[in-house]
C-alpha cells in the first residue's frame, strides 16, 4: 500500500481475535517502510481488550514503541474504525 499525496492511507481489516489458548491481545501487525528511513514494525492493539496489561500499556506509551494502542469508534456506516498516525526515523 502508498500513502497518497497528503502521506494519508486506509486499509480494511476484520477485528482479529486472541491467540487461542494464551493471554496475548487481539492485534494487528503491520510495517511501514520509506526510503531513507527505519523500518517500524507494529502491533496495534485495542483498547478494551481485557489481555491488555500494565506492560503492553507502559510500551504503547512510548511514542517508539512497537506497540499502538488504539481506541474503535464507529463510523456513520456502522464499522469500527481506528485512526494511527506514524513517525519515522532517518
């Protein structure tokens, strides 16, 4: 996927589910590459998901971290969305 002119992109996904049998939160990954930049790979979890703890908390407030914790809200059509603005390194 690219971003458009305004560095904007949107892709549609299903609300994944936990691993099964473990305490890992429902996540999504995904890598964001740019030439002349880092790689970042991340893990976006949601909030309200009751494996989410104190760690995954403390983690996805570092703004470098690789994980993303986000709020769904839902849209005037009625699905879940999320927003994630990312910052890359040189």
């Amino acid at each position: 996927m690219r971003t458009d002119a305004q560095g904007r992109y949107e892709f549609n996904t299903i609300k994944p589910g936990p691993y099964p049998n473990s305490r890992i939160p429902a996540h999504v990954h995904y890598v964001v590459t740019a030439p002349g930049y880092s790689d970042r790979i991340f893990e976006i979890v949601f909030e309200g998901d009751p494996f989410i703890d104190d760690r995954v908390r403390q983690q996805a407030a570092d703004e470098w971290s690789g994980f993303s914790l986000r709020r769904l809200e839902k849209d005037q059509q009625g699905a879940w969305r999320c927003t994630q603005d990312i910052k890359l390194r040189q």
